[in-house]
C-alpha cells in the first residue's frame, strides 16, 4: 500500500487544468455508461428485431443473457486494459475503451435484425455486447486513477466523487432521452425504428468526448514513474501473483466493492425492477419516479466525498452498509404500501399454498437466462412470482402433482390450463392486475427511492479514492480494476437473478432483499476488521 504521508498539507483551490480533467474524465465516463445503459433499457425491442426466431419470452431471455455477457467480461476488462493502463499510461488507455464501448454503441443501432442477416445478427449484437463490456471493464479504473493521480492529497475524494456521478448519471441520460424521445415520436414509430435512436447518439457523444479528451495530458504520478524508469513492466503479475498486492485485491473485493455493488445495483436497478416486474407500476411512471429519485439524490456523492476527505473513506462506506443491511427490507415494503396498496392487502389477506413433492422444486437460479424448470412445483412457483404473489410451501407425498391452493380453490400446476386459471384465481382473490395511479403515493414514493439512492452515494462516492489510495502506483490500475469489476460485474450484475432464485426458493416478494443485505453485512465486517482507512496516504511518493 502507498505510503503515509506527512503533515502540514496545503488547501489550495482548484486549477483550470484539473478542472478540465475532471471534466473530461467524468464526461466521457457518463456517456460510456449511457451506452451501457440504453441496452439494458431497450431489452424488449432487441429481442424482437434481434431474436425474433424464437418465441417473444424466449427471445427477450437470449436479450437479457447477451446483456448479462457484458456485466460477466468487465473483469477481464479490468486485465486488459489495467495492464495497458500500467504499462503505456492512463490517458491513452481510456481513450482506447472509449472509443470502443462509443462505436460498439452506434452499431447496435445501425445493424441489421435477424429478418435481414439472419442468425449473423443475434451472433454480432452479442460479440458487440461483449466489447462494451471489455471497454467498460477498462474505463473505470483508468478514469478514476487518472482524476486521483491529479487531485491534490487532501481532495481526492472530493474530485473523484465526480467520476463516481457517472454511472447514476449515464443512468438518468439513458432514461430521460429514451422517455422523450418514445413520447416525441409515439410509442408505434418508436417500436419500429424509434429505439434505434439513443444508439445512434452515442456517435455524437463519441466525437464530443474523444475531441476534450485528446487536450488532456499524462498522470503526473505515471509520467513521473515513466521518466524514471519505474513503470512496472509485468503488472499483472505484481499485482495478483504476489501476496502482498493480492491479499489487498481480495479484501477490496469481499471489503468494499462486493457490498457497493449490491447496494448500488438494489437501491437503483432493482428497486426499478421491483417497481414494474412485482408491484406492476407502469414501466413509464416507474422511470419517472426513479429519474425524480436520482436527480435529487446525485448531488450527494459529491457531498459524500468532500466528506470523506475530512472524516475518512471508511466510515461513510461502511455506514451506507449498515443502512443498508438494517432498513431495506421495511424500505421496500414501505415501496409496496405507498405504490400499492392493494396488492400489500391481498397479501395480508389472501395466503397462498403450493402444495407439491419437494423433489420436484428448484434453486431457480437463472446464471444464463436460458436454464429450463419445468416440473409442476417449478411452474407453478414461477407463475406466482411474476404474479407477485407471496405463498408458503407444503409437502405432498412423492409423484403427488403440483396443486397451487387459494383460499378453498385449488389448481393443477400440470393442466393445460394452469397459465390463464392462475391469473384468474388469483385477481378473484384481490390481487390487482397492476397498480392503480390513482392508488399510488407519489411523494412517498419517491422519497423512499431517494433513500435508497443517498445509501448508493454513501458506499460509492468515496470508493474510487479508497481503491486508488490502497494500490501502489505501479499497479495502481490493474489492481483496483480487478476486485472493482468483480463487484460490480458479477456480484452486482448477478443480484436480478440471484433475487428471482430466492423469491422463487421461499415463496416471499421480500426474500430475495436477503441477497443485498447479505452481501453488504459481509462487506461490513471485513472491511471493519481488515480494510485500512487511506485518506492520508501519499498516492506520489510510490
């Protein structure tokens, strides 16, 4: 770990020219999470023009696995270009990643469906996906290396808390142009070609962010080392072959981004998957709500790290894990009473048994997407979750079929008629189809989602200071690269799935909310007990 450094540091005002790297950095950075972004959001339409040789379900699945390629590669990303990053500079290195997550973006929008290449065009989209992940999993750990190694000691959380508004913000522009322009266009113009459009403006944002970036100069800590001769020339190897690097990699994992990637990704994407998949708030109010939520939210992790340039990165991650692991459960149900009600009072109200062999029921862990579960007990499971309905289970002696049990009615899981009688069953129950706008507590509502994206702030703003301060700066970008895409990409990335097995395994909407919580309580410990606090540390002098 670098070295600590000495007393008696100099406040100073910030200059034009890191001004300017701040800028250019966090820019680029927002418009390569855009790009990110913009797929996960435009699932639907990918599969019907990219996967329209399958059935609608099935297509919209191979959509949502071609998307989870992207969060699985950022890792090796992190290698990649980590390892260029430490080798040949910061600068050139996310100029690189940026231009390829920018131009796999704009292809998206130019290529073909599968009407018109046939099976080429599912086989390129993925391979795009897959560079957008490459590029992304490169992008961070430059970005944020190079805004640190810039920064005067005693600021550095607070310049780099403006990188770290970059995914929220790459997230709030992916939502924003995607609603004006389906409102500008009409939903019918906007399923034919319309959702072509946001990948197509990143063509725009590409030019836009390559032109500042070109202005910037080299990291002053790497062009020193470079004049010096004392660049690593196995960075790699440095990094993760020796114990000493590597026992610092694996504690920033299970210490920090593990328990960050989980709270970013619960208190934002799931939380908008919560909204429109288990309380059927319509998919526009939800985005609505959430872009509201976001907006007022984003100031604070610049809040976030000015503080922990005065107080430390430690405490202010390690309270947004505490909070996190002690409210979101009554967090999220309050979610469900104020967006609602009714389907909080039928699940009160209207207990549901599914009554089944227990050899017939599976960890319905979808890794892929693709996984098939098709016994009765599976089916049946599945279908009261994507009803939102909560169910306890009972065992059934064994070859007995699946029965799904409301009130005194009982159903075969196995009929053929199962998938339309459920839904039927289930409405006469109380259970509403979706929620009712008029029902909906918005400024609840919100202020909730706002909650949850303050806890986002406390555990991401300070991070990138915390992971660039705890690396030497020879294999500063690859060694925070690694455990950060880990993560974000596998942890984070993996928690719709994860949620959906755990709801599916216990019969409750909120079960799966012991993933997050879970994952963040671990990160808590660890990073109490091993993590060092860094602020103090001189990143220059190693």
């Amino acid at each position: 770990m670098a070295a600590a450094a000495g007393t008696g540091v100099r406040t100073r005002g910030m200059t034009a020219e890191e001004r300017k790297v701040i800028f250019a950095s966090s820019l680029g950075t927002v418009f390569e999470w855009y790009d990110f972004y913009i797929y996960g959001t435009l699932g639907a339409f990918l599969a019907k023009y990219f996967f329209s040789n399958v059935p609608p379900n099935v297509g919209f699945i191979f959509a949502l696995l071609a998307f989870a390629a992207g969060f699985a590669v950022r890792p090796f990303g992190a290698l990649i270009f980590g390892r260029l990053g430490d080798m040949i500079g910061r600068k050139y290195t996310f100029l690189i990643t940026m231009t390829l997550m920018g131009v796999g973006t704009f292809f998206i929008g130019l290529l073909p469906g599968y009407a018109t290449w046939g099976i080429a065009a599912p086989i390129v989209l993925i391979g795009l996906r897959l560079v957008q992940g490459l590029a992304l999993g490169g992008e961070y750990g430059g970005a944020a290396t190079y805004v640190a190694e810039h920064a005067p000691q005693n600021k550095r959380g607070y310049y780099t808390s403006w990188i770290q508004t970059t995914a929220t913000l790459g997230l709030f522009l992916a939502l924003l142009l995607i609603l004006g322009i389906r409102t500008a266009m009409g939903e019918e113009s906007f399923g034919d070609w319309g959702w072509r459009v946001p990948f197509l403006l990143s063509g725009v944002l590409l030019v836009v962010s390559v032109w500042i970036r070109l202005s910037l100069n080299e990291s002053p800590v790497f062009q020193k080392m470079k004049e010096e001769g004392k660049t690593s020339k196995r960075p790699l190897s440095e990094a993760f072959g020796e114990w000493g690097n590597a026992k610092i990699a694996i504690l920033a994992l299970f210490g920090a981004t593990a328990g960050e990637a989980v709270v970013w990704y619960g208190g934002q994407f799931y939380a908008l998957f919560f909204l429109t998949q288990t309380l059927k708030v319509p998919a526009v109010t939800a985005q609505i709500m959430i872009v509201i939520a976001l907006a007022l939210g984003t100031p604070f992790f610049v809040i976030f790290g000015i503080l922990s340039d005065k107080i430390g990165r430690k405490p202010i991650i390690l309270a947004g894990f505490l909070l996190a692991a002690v409210t979101y459960f009554p967090i999220f149900k309050g979610i469900t009473h104020f967006a609602n009600p009714k389907l909080e009072a039928a699940l009160a109200a209207s207990p549901v048994t599914v009554i089944a062999d227990p050899s017939e029921c599976s960890f319905q862990f979808k890794a892929t997407g693709t996984e098939k579960f098709t016994t009765g007990c599976d089916i049946a499971k599945a279908a009261l979750v994507n009803l939102s309905v909560n169910y306890r289970t009972e065992e059934a002696p064994k070859g007995t079929p699946a029965q799904v049990k409301i009130g005194e009615q009982a159903l075969n899981a196995t009929s053929p008629d199962f998938a339309k009688a459920l839904p039927a069953a289930i409405k006469a129950h109380g259970y509403p189809a979706s929620a009712d706008p008029n029902d909906i507590n918005y400024v609840m509502t919100v202020f909730l989602l706002w909650l949850l994206v303050v806890y986002v702030t406390l555990v991401y703003a300070p991070i990138a200071a915390w992971l660039v301060e705890l690396f030497p700066s020879r294999i500063r970008y690859s060694g925070m690269s690694l455990p950060y895409h880990i993560g974000n990409g596998w942890f984070g990335g993996f928690l719709p799935a994860t949620v959906f097995a755990i709801v599916a395994a216990t019969g409750n909407i909120y079960s799966g909310l012991w993933y997050p919580v879970a994952i963040a309580a671990m990160s808590l410990v660890v990073g109490f007990l091993f993590l060092p606090e860094t602020k103090d540390v001189d990143i220059k002098q190693t």
